[in-house]
C-alpha cells in the first residue's frame, strides 16, 4: 500500500474497475507527485489553477517531453473526473512541452538476421512475434492460445495500448514453432490439473461469469506461461500467470553485444523495424497503421520520416563527388 489512506482508496477505486496494475501504479505516481509539489494539499481543495502550474512546472523546470506530460495529464484527469467527480474543464491554459520526440530506431534487416542468431532459443518464438507481428512486449506476454489463428495467418490483440483491439499479420514460418509452444502449454495444462489448489487461469470478470470452466480450457491458457503457479494478488488463489515481460528486453541485450550491435535496441525497437520494413516493401501507411493499433495515423507517420533520411530520402552531395 501506499502509506497514504488517500491514495490507498484511489488504488482500490482502479482495482475494482479492472485497471491494469501498471496504470494504477503510472497514475498514484502522478497524482502523488502533484500532491506534493502543492505542499501535500488535498485534491479536494485545488482545482483548474493548481493542475496548470503543475503541468506548467513540469514543461518548464523539467522539461519533460510532451507524452510524460500527456501522462501526468491523464492521471489528474482521472483523479478529478471519475475519482473525485469533480469534473475540469478544457485545460488549454497550461505551458505545453516543447520537447521534440526522438525518431526511433531501426534495424536494417541483416541486423534483424544477426540478432535473431544470438537470441535465447526459449525466447526465438517470443523476438519472432515483436517483429513479424509488431506486437508490444507485454501484448505478446498476454497472448493466449485462442489469440492465435493458424489458418488466416493472424493474432488477436485483446486490450492494447489505449485497450484497443487489433487484428495483425503472422508469419507463416513462425507457425511450427507455434505449434510446438501449444504443446507444452497443453502439457502444462495437464499437470496443473492434477492438483487441488489450482483454479484456472485469470480471466476478466466478465469472461469468467459467462464462462464458467473456460479458465481450465486449452484455449484461454497464456501461450508463452510462467515456469510456475503463483497467487494471483487479487483473488489470492493459485493460478498460472503468463511469463514476467521484463526478461525479454535483458535477452534482446545479450543478443545485440553479442551480435556487435552497436545500436541501444530493445523489445519495441522490433515494433519500429516492423513497421519501417512494411513500408518499405510497399505497405501503405493505412495498413501500417492497423497493424499497430495507433488511433491517429500521425503517430504512424514517424516511420516514413525514418525512411526519408539518407539514400531512402536526400542523396548527399558528396556522392556527387565520387559517381
């Protein structure tokens, strides 16, 4: 808990309507950091002014770049707007962040290769679908076996970012690999029905009323599971979850050194080649952005920036001096 009985009743506020434990922790992070930044006032007696010049301080002083901001924003949004119920207004008055977002980074597709050469083999199914589906690493931690249709080459990507739904493309070569993890989810499965204490996999509330055993069916378990039952921290009953997505950045790191990758890569650098790679081999940019789930095709257009930088945009005039 949070030493706090305020923010204490916000975390349970957010756990009853099913927010994600990572959300609940980003926005008591924010509403926590305003708090303290007015001298530990409470929320109930600040408003349209104190947001402001906390969103102000921190384009200014800080110089947080324009999606924290955007963070931070949503955070008080929800305190005020739902928890509170004290709706705001417009908010168009505060200093927005000027920070420039940095273009993100690409492998070209022999560094794609290289990495592939060095990464964990437990972990060559898991690379595989960040690049060949552009799936976040924690959408990929959450597949489920049902997530994946072999005969249309596709996955389901239930609650993304933004809890948006999405259909994105599968690589047909990754198929026999996928075949083989159903497998040992199916093993696990078995063995976990031996005992008493297990209960199923964690399924949203309203999925768990309308089916009752499905917690206990092949096709709602986790494809990529925990090597482990654990307790689930809400219901405290014995389950098994899907595997802890922070590992899968420590294993793209190993690869890239030891793969002489001089480039900082990580699980979303796969996501950014993905989509720079679709483009490039004719994609159109509507597409692109299905594959991703983005909302406005603005946000998808950062990778045709990426392709328009050297030889795939403006020839340099020392070219010109050695054709």
């Amino acid at each position: 808990m949070h030493n706090s009985a305020f923010l204490d009743s916000i975390n349970i506020f957010m756990l009853t309507r099913r927010y994600s434990k990572r959300t609940i922790s980003t926005y008591i992070m924010w509403i926590k950091a305003f708090i303290n930044f007015h001298s530990k006032r409470h929320p109930k007696e600040m408003g349209e002014p104190e947001i402001i010049a906390f969103l102000s301080y921190l384009a200014v002083k800080r110089h947080v770049a324009a999606s924290t901001q955007g963070v931070a924003l949503n955070s008080l949004a929800f305190l005020y707007n739902q928890f509170l119920n004290q709706p705001l207004g417009k908010m168009a008055e505060f200093k927005r962040s000027r920070r420039q977002a940095k273009l993100p980074i690409v492998l070209t597709t022999v560094e794609i290769k290289m990495l592939f050469q060095h990464i964990d083999t437990k972990y060559k199914l898991i690379v595989g679908l960040l690049y060949g589906s552009g799936l976040r690493r924690l959408e990929c931690a959450r597949l489920r076996v049902n997530d994946v249709d072999l005969s249309l080459k596709q996955l389901r990507v239930w609650n993304g970012k933004g809890c948006k739904h999405r259909l994105t493309t599968l690589a047909v070569e990754l198929i026999p690999a996928i075949q083989r993890q159903i497998e040992r989810v199916k093993l696990n499965l078995e063995e976990d029905l031996t005992s008493k204490y297990f209960t199923g996999v964690w399924m949203p509330d309203a999925l768990d009323r309308k089916y009752k055993s499905a917690n206990k069916e092949l096709g709602w378990q986790y494809l990529f599971p925990s090597y482990k039952l654990s307790v689930d921290p809400r219901s405290k009953k014995i389950k098994r979850h899907h595997i802890d997505e922070s590992g899968i950045n420590k294993v793209i790191a190993a690869a890239r050194k030891k793969a002489g990758i001089l480039k900082p890569i990580s699980a979303h650098t796969l996501r950014h080649s993905f989509a720079t790679h679709l483009l490039q081999s004719g994609a159109d940019i509507r597409t692109v952005q299905q594959q991703l789930g983005h909302s406005d095709v603005k946000t998808t257009e950062i990778y045709t920036h990426v392709l328009k930088q050297g030889a795939h945009g403006v020839r340099s005039p020392l070219s010109n001096l050695f054709s």
